[in-house]
C-alpha cells in the first residue's frame, strides 16, 4: 500500500489541534494590519541544510536523492506520529532512527563511522549568507528576535555558535522544553508566551510550508521563507507571504 503524506499530515494536525483545545486559546486569526513587533523564526529559515545532504550524496553517491529525500520525509513523520500518540521523543533521536530506518530500506551500509558524520552534520550548520545583515537590520528597527523550532537547545546554540549569531536573538525556543512538536498549537504558544505579545504582533517564519500552515491555523502572521522553491501544502491555508530571502521577509514584516 501506498504511503500518502499529505493525509498523515492533515490527520496527524487534526487529532494535535484536538487535544491541544482545552489547554491553548481557540485560534485568533491574523490580521494584515497587525503591527510587528517579533518574529519567531524556524531553525532553517537562518541554518542551511544543503551541506547536510551533501553529505549523503558524498557518502552514499548512487543512492544520494532517494536516501536524502526518505531521511527528511521519514524524520517529520516520525514526530507528528510521536506527537499524535504522546509517545515523546526529542527531535534528535528522530533523526537518528529516521537515519537507521532510512538506511535498512535503502540497504546501504550506515557504518558508525557515516552514522556519527551524518548525525554531527546537524550540530555543524551555518547560517544562509544574507541571515547576518538581515537580522541586523530587523534589530535595529526594534524587532525582537527568536528561534521557535523542533530542534533541540543544543542544536540551536551549535548553529548559532558556528554562524557568529551570539546576541541576536532575544529567545532560543525549543519544542523540546515542553515536549512536543509543531503543529501542535502548544508548540506555537511558546512564543507568545516568551514575548508576551499577541499572536498577531508575531510573524512566524517557516521553512517548510507543512510549518507555514501550521502557524497559520495558530493565528499567526505568517511568512514562508522557501529558500529551496519546494510546492505549497494542498490544505486549504497559505501564509500571508512568502519568498526566497530574508530580505522579503524583513519587507514584510515593515509594510
């Protein structure tokens, strides 16, 4: 049997929207004359994966593409499934048995050498070239700052250590402190409880646009930063805005 993503995911946002109602405020719909005074941003909005999967098609070079593409799938099923049955795990171990899945289907050798590169891979990102200006400037305008990601803490500061990003964000939030994953809404709620602002003063940056709805559904301004030009979920909803650079972001969350 065929495995249709699009259906899990709505499925598995669904039963997280569900169970989330009675603990998280019902949904406020943003508005487009909402003033900005945040953004939350997405671990890859500001960190580059390509060099992760680079990796891959170094190390398993006939198999690069269906091995990158089923460990990326596989990793985000894994934590909306968690998430939907309350079986927690962090976003780490999703990746590493996402990784070990990845390779049995496949059948390709993941040695422990390649294992541990693989998994380092995720501790060794750097920030996109146009993030450090981008921010500055975001800062300047008295815009306050913060990841909101899966990722685990020490994911996030490796990423900031490694791109020079110390000092700019007022919040390092991972779902990891309350055991979760996005979409579900109490994920989302972190920032407006970290920035004590309405949902509406806050634009979401996704970078997966499974991600962008989801902030959606929140109530969020929300803006998909599709810096690799993938398609738009099939699911009713689209962010407020979207492009390719933080540039078009920083232009609108101004106007």
């Amino acid at each position: 049997m065929s495995y249709d993503r699009r259906k899990f995911l709505g499925l598995s946002a669904k039963l997280m929207l569900a169970s989330s109602a009675l603990s998280v405020a019902p949904n406020v719909i943003a508005t487009s004359n909402s003033t900005i005074k945040a953004i939350a941003f997405d671990a890859f909005p500001i960190f580059d994966p390509r060099p992760i999967f680079g990796l891959v098609k170094k190390l398993y070079p006939d198999k690069a593409k269906e091995f990158s593409v089923l460990w990326r799938t596989r990793i985000f099923e894994y934590t909306w499934l968690l998430t939907s049955a309350g079986q927690y795990q962090d976003f780490w171990t999703c990746i590493d048995d996402a990784l070990v899945y990845t390779a049995t289907t496949l059948k390709v050798n993941l040695t422990t050498t390649n294992r541990k590169k693989l998994m380092n891979a995720f501790l060794s990102v750097k920030a996109f070239p146009d993030v450090k200006p981008v921010l500055s400037e975001l800062k300047a305008s008295g815009i306050k700052l913060a990841f909101l990601s899966n990722m685990t803490e020490e994911m996030l500061n490796s990423g900031i250590k490694n791109s020079g990003l110390e000092g700019y964000f007022d919040h390092v939030l991972s779902t990891d402190r309350i055991k979760t994953f996005k979409p579900d809404p109490k994920a989302y709620q972190m920032a407006v409880d970290a920035f004590e602002l309405q949902r509406s003063e806050i634009t979401f940056a996704a970078f997966a646009s499974w991600d962008a709805v989801g902030a959606k559904w929140f109530g969020y301004p929300t803006f998909w930063v599709n810096r690799l030009k993938f398609p738009a979920e099939n699911l009713g909803f689209a962010a407020d805005g979207s492009g390719t650079t933080l540039s078009e972001l920083a232009h609108f969350v101004k106007n």
